[in-house]
C-alpha cells in the first residue's frame, strides 16, 4: 500500500514540473514601459528690480560708474543695434547696484530688429529715384546725414554698406561704431533725427532713431514666455546676485549653454536663453574691470 501512495506521489510531482517548465501558447512578453513624469518643469520667473540708482545716491551710497559700447553681434548672431553699457559699482562693497543698456537700432540690420533707413514710400519719394539704393527688396537713402557725419551707401549683395571718411580715412558704418570712440558717438547721435539727403546733398527727410526699448523689441512675440526684455533681466540679476567673478566668452569656458538651452554662468543657471547673452557679459564685466582700475567716473544724484 504504502509503495502504490510513493508511485503516485511520484507521478503527480512529475506532471505538475512538466507544467511549470512549460510556457503558455498564448503568452507574449510584455514591453518595458517608461512611467509618465507625475511633474514638468517650472517655467523660469523673471525678477523685474525696481532699482532707483538716483535715489541710492540721494541716500547716501558712494558710486562709482563706467560706460562702454559694443555691437550684438557674438558667432554670427543678428547684428542689430549698438549697445551701451553702463554699470554702477557701490564703492565701499564694490557690488554692481545697477546696470543699464540702451540700444541703439541700426541703419541696417542683419536680423533681429529691422534697420531704421529702410525707406517708406512716402520717404522715397521726397528723395527721389537718384537718392535712393534698392537692395533685395527694400530701399535705403543713398546718403545720410548723423551728427556731423555724412554716409554714403553702396549695394553689397542684398543689403547696403555705409561709409564715411574719419582722419583722412574711409570706415564702414558697423566698423566704426564697433569701437568705443564709435559707440559714444553714436549714442550721443539719438538725439537728433538723421537726414536724409536727396541727390543734391540737401535734408529731404529724417528719421529719428529708435531703440529696442522704444519699439519694445521682443516683447509681442519671442520664442519663450521670458521675452527679449526678460532674458535682459536675467542677465543683470545673476550679475546683482552673484557678482562679475567670472571669464569673458569665449576665451573662457565660465559662460555655456546647458542641455535646456539656457546659459550658465561659473556653473550658475541664469535662466537667460538670448543667444546673444554673451555680449552683455562681457560687456558689464568690461565696464567693472575700468571702475575696478582706476578710470570709472564718480556718481552723484541729480
């Protein structure tokens, strides 16, 4: 009796290892999935600073200030406006308490903003065929007149090229205000209107010139929800929070772009996604390096 219960014990454990080895007919492998990401990412919030530099002086605070000029224009970048950078330093902490940009439009642009000589009909015609350039599809006044400097345009593929004589010399327009003599220049030239001559070299119309501020460039429409004027923030604010302590681009690997998209500067994220965020600070860094040596100017409130 007990060898027929160990046979059939026997069996029975042989049937149910013969089942367990084999797979179903029916099952197939179930792929690996990726779970869903249970949050996005929090959109960059731009601190605008209410920063009263005259009232910081009125105050008390001793500052010192310095001005240079550049053109945005870093690795291709749109070559559209002037830019002057001023930034004040309190003298005592040697902090950067304010930092100022005026842009200046140009009279032709490579992207971004257009060019203020591009002419209207109305324009055009108070200068008459003679006086006016047709490059592409756009026309430009064949000279100008800008505090106390007369250019005169010649085609270049689809565009046009200024150029006046300075010292005995022929400069372009954009290799002219490139410099620090230039940039001064053409900022104290905003303002008057520039005139434009008809082909007797007489004013036959004028055009003031504007900046980024004063068409609110990148303002109605930007790739992010950070704007134009945005990301300038950005840049001055990492500046205000952590200071100038970093290498100038691109001789330094200090100011990058991450993966985001968004520049870091000394491994801080900045939030700031401007490609041309680079030239602002070089810029500042430019300017707080003459405070720094002696050739800043000193602040008082008006």
């Amino acid at each position: 009796m007990k060898n027929k219960q160990s046979l059939a014990l026997l069996i029975a454990g042989l049937l149910m290892s013969a089942c367990s080895a084999s797979p179903a007919a029916s099952s197939t492998p179930t792929p690996e999935t990726t779970p869903e990401p249970t949050s996005s990412a929090e959109p960059t919030v731009v601190d605008y600073r209410n920063i009263d530099v005259q009232q910081l002086a009125k105050e008390g605070m001793k500052l010192t200030s310095a001005t240079v000029y550049g053109v945005y224009n870093q690795e291709g970048d749109s070559v559209d406006s002037s830019i002057q950078t001023t930034v004040y330093v309190n003298d005592e902490t040697k902090e950067v308490v304010f930092i100022d940009f005026v842009e200046a439009l140009l009279p032709v642009s490579a992207g971004g903003a257009d060019g203020w000589a591009i002419l209207d009909d109305e324009k055009a015609e108070a200068l008459g065929d003679e006086a006016v350039i047709t490059a592409g599809e756009k026309r430009y006044p064949a000279a100008f007149e800008l505090n106390g400097l007369t250019w005169t345009a010649a085609a270049s593929a689809d565009s046009v090229v200024y150029t006046t004589e300075i010292e005995g010399e022929d400069i372009e327009f954009m290799s002219y205000i490139a410099t620090q003599e230039g940039g001064a220049w053409y900022h104290e030239s905003l303002a008057k209107p520039a005139q434009l001559l008809d082909n007797e070299g007489k004013p036959a119309a004028e055009i003031q010139i504007g900046t980024k501020a004063s068409i609110e460039h990148g303002v109605g429409f930007w790739p992010s929800p950070i704007t134009f004027p945005g990301n300038i923030e950005l840049i001055k604010n990492y500046v205000y929070d952590h200071g100038v302590n970093y290498g100038t681009y691109p001789e330094t690997s200090d100011i990058a772009k991450n993966d985001a998209g968004e520049w870091a500067v000394a491994d801080v994220t900045t939030g700031a996604t401007l490609a041309g965020a680079p030239n602002y600070f070089n810029l500042i860094k430019q300017a707080y390096e003459l405070i720094e040596s002696g050739q800043g100017t000193p602040f008082t409130a008006e």
